[in-house]
C-alpha cells in the first residue's frame, strides 16, 4: 500500500509539473542548459559545400539560399522544398531554428547552375548536401524557382564558423554567434550608449578581436551602422597601444571586407585568413576598434548615461505610423507637401540612407505594402535605387513617374537604434500577458535603486504610449488609473513618481515631465497606481481635406428646426436668448475620415456605457468626436463647433475590403483598416455657428479624437486646416490640408499667402 502511494504521489506531481512547465522558470531558478554547438563530423565521401544567404535581403537572417560547390555559387529549386530543408539551411548557417521559407524567387533570382532540386530532408541532416535529391546539379528548374529561407534571430551557442573551401575563402559571407563593441576605456566605460571600443565577434563560444592589419574604414562604417550609429570617427590609436601591450588579446583567425553600403556584418565578405594558426598573432597590428557618432537624440553624456532624447524634426524626410522609434512608413517634404515613397525596388540599401539620414544606425528591415500604415497625398518617389552613401534620400535615383503607386505600396523602414538601457529601468507587472501590467520603475533612493508605482492622477494615453514605446511592446490600448486587479511585484507599491505629462514622443517617461523628487500623489499608490496595455498595432484616423473643401456651404436655419441640437449644444451661447423664429446662420460641410492604420478604430467605452439620446434617437459611443473651431488670423477663436459619435461604421471600404461596423439596431461602432466613415453635411451639428461672425477672412480648424481617448499610431495628421473667406453672404473654404502645420504671418493678405504657399 505504501508502495502505491508513493508511485500515485509520483504520477501525481509529474503532472503538475506538466502543467505549469510552459511557465517558465521563476527568477533566480536556474534554466534548463541550452544546447551547444558541436561541429559536425562528415564522411570523407560527403560533398564539401558552403551555403550563404543573398539576395534582396529584407534582414540580415533570411534570403536566397546559395550553395558554393565545385568552385561556383548557385541556387536551390524550390520544388519539394519543405520546412525541414529550411531547418537544415539556417542550423548549418548557425541559426537556432527556421521560421519560414518562401518559393519562386522572392529574394530575386540567382546566378549560376541550379545546384539542388527535388530536396527531401528530414530535418536532421548535418548538412544540405545529405539531404536525398536529385543529385548536384540534376535540375529542370529555371531561376524564377531559387527558393529562400528565413531563419531565427538566434544564434546557437558557440557555433564556430568552418570554412570548407579554403581557396575561395573570401567570397564567403561572415557568420558568427555574435558581434559587439566592448568598452575599453574607463571614460567610455559609464557612457549609454556605448560609441567607442573593441570591436569583438563570438566564435565558438568565445569572444575574440580583429586583427586591423586589413581593416578599413568601411569596415567601421558597417559596425556603426548595425550598433544604432550613422557615422564613424577617428580615436587616439595611442592609448589602444598601450592598453593592447599589458592585455593580449585573442584574435579571431579571419579579417572582414566589407564595400560600406551593407546593413549588417553577416552581409560582408570574409576576407583571407589574417593570422598564423600557430600563434595567432597580428604582425604589426593591434584589434580593431571603432569610434562611432551618434545621432543627435542619442548623444550620450558621461554623468548620467544619456540627455533627454527627444526625436529630431527632419526637414526633407519623417518617419510616420511606427510603434518604436527608428520604425516608421517613409514620408518626404517636397514643395512645401508631405508625401510617401513607393514600394517599387525597395531595399535594405535605400532603407539605410533614409535610417542614416534621420540620425539612427542602418535599416534592420526594409518593408513594403503600406505594412507600417498607408499615408495620405502624393506619392513623391518610386524605384528609389540608392548606393548607400547618399546624404540624405532625396539624392537617390527614382522614377519621376509614379503610374501605378496607390498608399497601398507605401515603403516603411525599421533602423537599428542604440542600446540606451531604457527597458532595464521600467516593468509591467501583475498583468495576464507580457503587454499589459501595473507600471514600475527604477529609480534611485538614497544612493540605492529601487522598484515602486507611478501616480495614476493625470495618467492618459500619451503617458501610456511612451511606456509601451520604451518596453518595445509597441503602441497603447489602454491606459488605467486603478491598478487594484494587478497585484503587481511585492515591496513596489510605494510611489516614486508623480505628475507625470508626456507629449508622446519621449523614448523614455523619465523625458517626461514629472515632479522628480517632490512626489504629490493624494491617492497614492497600490489600486491608484498607473497601469497600461499594449499592441502591436493601432488605429489611424485620418480626415481627406478635399472633401472639406468641396462641401463647404452656408446655410440659415430657423430655431425651431433645431430643438435637438440646441440639447446636444451644438449652437453657440447667444442661441439661448433668441425666440423660436429667428434664424441661425450655419457653415456646413461634410467629414470623411478614414482609418489607414492597422486595427480598427474602436470607441473607447463599451456598448453598455454608450449614451442614448432620445430627440436624435442615437447612441454616442464618445461624447466628442471631433472638434470644429473658426479663428482669426491673429489666432483668436471666433467661432466653435464639436460633434459626438452620432454613429460611428463603415460608410464606404476600399475595393476587397468588406464592412464590418454598421450602427443600426445597435449595431457595433467602429471603423475597419481601409474604411471611412463619413459624416454628410445635411446632419445635425455638423456645423459651425458663425451667426455672430463678422465678415473677414478665417482659419478653419477641424480636430478628431481631440482627447486622445482612443490611442492611434500617429497623432500629427488628426488635424486639418483650411484658409476660410465670408464676405457677409458667401463663404469659400481652400487651401485644405492635414497636419498640423501653422501658418506664421497671420496678419498676410489672404491673396499674398495663396499667391506664394504651395500647400
């Protein structure tokens, strides 16, 4: 009997730690042991081949598969080809595992024979040259069919770089488990970001220097680039003398050879083998370092690890729609009008000049098909090819004309930025998910660090976006000023920040205006402290100004017809003291807002919240919606306006898009990527009242989700502004446009400003 409960209790435990080993393990427990990389030992009658990816490369861990066999490199057909081989390509190039494959060329196609067809790997095999096939180069395939892999961003650890081919050796590309710049002095040693130092590479497990014997000045440009930094400098070879004369280093057995324009070390070439086996000496050189420039936001400084950071204006080129920063769709200023950069010929190498231009490092991924959001107004630049030393985009070849380019085909770019250690200092915590939680940061409390909870008082969307930025989680969802269903970590209750007020741009809410160490939080912590989610996507909402424009109309409606929006306050003060008969006079137009984001704009408050209006016989899902305001052109407000959500669904769709909102029988509200919803001219307060607006020329002003109530990927464009004439009788409403964008000389002429703006 005792055996047997002993045995159940057995069963019993085995299952429960079953059930919660997806988990994971809790701090301080150690990990299981990760697999190590062994070299794999061939049979002498093995087929000696090497393997690189190439290609349109969108990241340096996925491309065409190549194969170096019998002096030449060729492709891989892509018929049978199945995830296994994939596996086998990316593990023998040093890769933990593989993601995805892709057939028919999608990296472009190659050169040379076709080298394996008909593949059927196991996904075991050592090496793709064991994996059964037709045979090397028994192929019907043409290059239109060269197949292409993705791989992990993982290396496996301590995979050691073996090449076969020693007479070819330099066509290779670099594959090694790691690369960083090691801080050698003590002046660069406290600095965020690290900018200057050895430059090392993990093979083998071990870290190992370059010898400079044949480093050059590209060489360091393509390190820079990868680590977040734009450009490269001269240092003081006379200190890494002496530093390399009392520490001698290890030096890796290769040199690098690289042409400066590429994104990443694994797309450089190796070059010959630099050292002696026997020694492993550099004769006449020390290890390689690189000084590299950081862009302005990243400037470090040595007391405090960084300056506040704020993203710099450009003035030709913006990035727009990106959850991080140094990701975004390509916007370009040209003729005094933001437009976007179309997806045609779209590379790493054109991304790069654009990541290098706005102060970041090179592109980490080059994207296309509108993948970051769509943008509004022309398309300015299409089949930008660029050789990856421009300034700035604006000076790379492109095709003046853009037959064919819809927002569709937007290009967007994300750039290696540098390590800053902003997510070290901020958490979630108690949440359900890794995207949502109580918000705890790391500050310093009589010369110790310590965890504790932000002030919920004044806690919003901007504040809760900046978080979910610096985490790398992406854009908010939700802000929470009650936290109570989140326990959050033990000992982090206490408050340690308070006041906090952020623009939204900040990379971290330290950056943000806050009270520093004068904490005022009457609520204080625990339930009150502040809390967020995040998603990787967002809504949005952008307004089309033509429709604006073309619309505008005056109209003088008598008091008794508007019984239902006087309730709603859509009139202004003065209505309230006039009888029944008199007139208002009403500037209409109609709205159509369309959502080019990547979710679907939803009302902040849940069905159950929505107010009921009974004379309109309508739900609001947000009390306002937008905002319409009349100024002088000194700036002062003459006349406003505001509009509920009378209803918000999909009016119309692009083509292949289906309606998924629709207000009727209370109906869901929202918007749907690639919808619009429009608000016609001829509905109650859609409107400004300009009954006690004199005569004179005017600056309209049209604003949505003015409270931020529901987050968006982008803020900037929720604004639209148009020069607007009454003389008394008529009203003209022109030079609409999106963005917020203000006109300096207000006290111009309005035929001077038309006469020399091109909006």
């Amino acid at each position: 009997r005792i055996l047997m409960s002993v045995f159940l209790l057995v069963c019993f435990l085995s299952l429960v730690v079953g059930q919660y080993e997806h988990f994971g393990y809790p701090p301080g427990y150690p990990e299981p042991v990760q697999e190590q990389y062994t070299p794999p030992q061939l049979s002498p009658d093995t087929p000696r081949i090497q393997l690189r990816l190439a290609g349109d490369k969108r990241k340096h861990n996925e491309g065409r598969v190549e194969v170096f066999y019998n002096g030449e490199w060729g492709t891989v057909c892509d018929d049978d080809f199945t995830l296994h081989a994939a596996q086998v390509v990316c593990r023998e190039l040093g890769y933990v595992e593989a993601i995805s494959w892709s057939p028919s060329s999608k990296y472009g196609k190659g050169q040379g024979p076709i080298w394996f067809d008909n593949l059927h790997c196991t996904g075991k095999e050592k090496t793709l040259a064991l994996c059964p096939s037709n045979g090397i180069g028994v192929s019907d395939c043409k290059h239109t069919e060269d197949v292409g892999v993705v791989c992990s961003d993982r290396r496996i650890p301590g995979f050691k770089f073996i090449n076969t081919m020693a007479n070819h050796i330099e066509s290779l590309d670099i594959q090694v488990e790691d690369v960083r710049i090691r801080a050698i002095l003590s002046s660069y040693r406290k600095r965020i970001p690290v900018t200057e130092g050895y430059v090392e590479v993990k093979d083998g497990g071990k870290w190992k220097q370059i010898c400079n014997a044949e480093w050059t000045q590209f060489n360091s440009r393509v390190i820079c680039g990868m680590f977040g930094f734009p450009g490269e400098r001269r240092y003081n070879t006379r200190v890494y003398k002496m530093f390399a004369r009392r520490r001698k280093p290890t030096y890796w057995d290769y040199s690098v050879n690289c042409t400066g324009n590429e994104a990443h070390l694994s797309s450089c070439k190796l070059g010959q083998a630099a050292l002696g086996k026997s020694n492993g000496t550099c004769a006449g050189g020390l290890p390689v370092v690189v000084s590299c420039v950081p862009g302005r936001a990243f400037a470090p400084t040595p007391m405090s690890g960084f300056r506040k950071a704020f993203r710099q204006e450009q003035p030709l080129v913006r990035l727009r729609g990106g959850a991080i920063v140094g990701e975004g769709r390509v916007e370009v200023l040209k003729n005094g009008e933001w437009g976007t950069i179309c997806d045609d010929n779209w590379n790493l190498q054109s991304a790069t000049v654009v990541c290098r231009e706005l102060g970041f490092g090179t592109a980490k991924e080059a994207l296309s098909g509108g993948r970051l959001g769509q943008g509004m107004g022309p398309v300015h630049m299409n089949e930008v090819e660029c050789s990856g030393f421009e300034k700035s985009i604006t000076e790379c070849f492109f095709n003046k004309e853009n037959v064919g380019c819809s927002h569709e085909e937007d290009a967007a770019v994300r750039c290696n930025v540098p390590a800053m250690g902003f997510q070290e200092r901020l958490r979630l915590s108690g949440g359900r998910t890794p995207y949502e939680g109580r918000v705890e940061v790391l500050v310093e409390r009589n010369g110790s660090l310590v965890w504790g909870t932000v002030c919920s008082d004044g806690w919003g969307t901007m504040e809760a976006m900046v978080v979910c930025r610096q985490l790398g989680l992406g854009f908010a969802s939700n802000a929470f000023q009650e936290t109570w269903y989140w326990p959050g970590a033990v000992g982090a209750d206490a408050v340690v920040m308070s006041g906090v007020r952020c623009s939204g741009t900040e990379m971290s809410l330290s950056h943000c205006l806050h009270h520093g160490g004068h904490l005022n939080c009457p609520k204080g912590g625990g339930r009150y402290a502040a809390g967020v989610s995040c998603s990787e996507t967002a809504p949005d909402l952008v307004l089309n100004p033509q429709v604006v424009e073309q619309t505008t109309y005056m109209e003088d409606r008598p008091m008794f017809m508007l019984q239902c929006a006087y309730e709603e306050n859509c009139l202004s003060s003065t209505s309230g003291q006039v009888p029944a008969n008199s007139y208002r006079r009403l500037l209409r137009f109609s709205s159509q807002i369309h959502n080019n984001g990547q979710s679907d704009f939803r009302p902040k408050a849940s069905r159950e919240s929505w107010v009921w209006h009974d004379c309109h016989r309508h739900y609001h899902s947000m009390e306002v919606f937008t905002l319409y305001d009349l100024f002088s052109l000194n700036g002062t407000k003459v006349a406003e306006g505001h509009k509920a959500s009378f209803c918000l669904e999909d009016s119309e769709c692009d083509e292949g898009i289906e309606k998924r909102y629709e207000c009727a029988n209370f109906g869901d509200q929202g918007i749907t990527v690639g919808c619009w919803d429009t608000y016609r001219h001829d509905i109650d307060c859609q409107w400004v009242d300009i009954t006690d607006v004199k005569p004179g020329d005017y600056i309209f002003q049209i604003v949505i989700n003015p409270n931020y109530e529901v987050p968006e990927s982008d803020y900037s464009n929720n604004i639209v502004k148009c020069r607007c004439r009454y003389d008394g009788h008529r009203v003209w409403m022109y030079s609409c446009h999106n963005g917020k964008t203000v006109w300096n000389h207000f006290s111009n002429t309005v035929d001077t400003y038309a006469s020399s703006h091109t909006l």
